[in-house]
C-alpha cells in the first residue's frame, strides 16, 4: 500500500448499482475506521448496471468485497483486471505467459 500502486478490478454484483451508490463509493469509504479513498468507479458496460469497475491503491484485506457490502451488494465475482502497469488484456481466460524484460524492470522499480 505505501508504493499507491493502482488497482483495477471488475465486480460483478448481485444487483444493479445505483448512480447514487456510485457517487457515494467515489467519495470514498469508511471502513473498520480507516478512510479508503476511490480512485475511479464507472460502470464497465452501460448495459449491464451489475458490473462494476473500480480503481483503487488501498491493499486491504477483500476490500472490493467489504466496500461494496456496505453499500448493501454483493460481489459475485471479482476479476483484478489491472495491477500497476500489468493489464491482462489480450490474454484470455486461463491462460498465462511471460513478462517481459521491461514489465519486470518496472516492477522491480515499484
């Protein structure tokens, strides 16, 4: 958490989401006692309101779960879509490959 290295992750809720919830979680959330801030929510497709995503730099224990649960929704499924300059674009489900020789020389610079 101190490196603030961004997170993107998709949920897939049991509900569609309001546009007041969304204005609500990207004015950050207070979890436990601790003020999580929001880096970004929108919904990943317009058509489909249950699926959200959310960019955030906290590294708490299932914090996409909790956020959303304080808001009265449950996350059916999370996919972490981005993580720093990692993105899994391109690479389709259940498949993996390498880094690259520049992908690990920013990671070893986070």
């Amino acid at each position: 958490p101190s490196h603030r290295i961004i997170k993107v992750y998709e949920a897939t809720l049991n509900k569609n989401i309001t546009i007041a919830d969304m204005k609500n979680i990207s004015n950050g959330v207070e979890l436990d006692g601790d003020f999580i801030p929001i880096d970004g929510i929108a919904l990943a497709d317009p058509d489909k309101k249950n699926i959200v995503g959310l960019e955030i730099h906290s590294g708490k224990y299932h914090i996409v779960k909790r956020i959303f649960e304080k808001f009265g929704y449950e996350v059916v499924k999370l996919d972490r879509t981005m993580y720093g300059p990692l993105t899994k674009k391109n690479l389709p489900r259940g498949t993996w490959r390498f880094l690259t020789d520049s992908e690990i020389s920013i990671l070893h610079r986070l």
